[in-house]
C-alpha cells in the first residue's frame, strides 16, 4: 500500500453532487488517497476509496491471509524475530552468490 502517514481525508458528499463532479471526485481519491463517504437525504450509503487501498483490503479479507497474518502476530509475540539488517545482509550475500555461479556457468558455456 503506498499511503502517506498523515490522516487520510474523509469527504461526506451528497450522491446528486457526487454524480455531477464524478470524473474530480475520482480524480481525488486516486491522486489525495481519501476517502469519500456517498450520501442520499444527509444518510452515509456508500464509500469511495482508491482501487488500490480497495485490493488490498480485498486481500485482508482471505482466511488465508488472515491465517498468517495471526500465526506472524504470534510469532512475533513469542519473540521468534530477526533483526531486519541481518536478513538484509544474508539475502544480499544469497544474490551474490547466485551472480558469482550464474557467471561462472555462461564462462564455461562459451569454453565449451
């Protein structure tokens, strides 16, 4: 999700007015990532939010993800943690490792 950290802005608009300007709301809540709450006679009916906070909210709602996400949230809490800069340097030596044999098999390719 690429949401900035500052509260998001919640728009209330009437339906009439929203089906007026819809190509600017739209366009507000992809570029702003707000959220626009749809409202018939001052009642909140529906919600507009960007497609992509929308897929993974989609996403959220899986019993698989859902799944693991508790099991992570408990092994987190058991204190089964990596130190984010030790998995960084092990996964940048495993690439280095992967270039060093990838070169190695092409030079022995053009030996052959």
């Amino acid at each position: 999700m690429k949401r900035s950290s500052k509260t998001p802005r919640i728009r209330h608009l009437p339906i009439t007015k929203a089906r007026i300007n819809l190509g600017a709301v739209v366009k507000n809540i992809h570029l702003n990532k707000e959220y626009v709450i749809l409202e018939k006679d001052g009642i909140p009916i529906a919600a507009i939010m960007d497609v992509e906070e929308f897929e993974d909210y989609l996403e959220l709602q899986d019993p698989r993800a859902k799944r693991i996400i508790a099991e992570s949230r408990q092994e987190s809490l058991a204190g089964k943690t990596r130190d984010a800069r030790l998995l960084l340097t092990e996964l940048e030596g495993e690439d280095e490792k992967d270039r060093k044999k990838t070169r190695k098999e092409a030079a022995r390719r053009q030996t052959a």
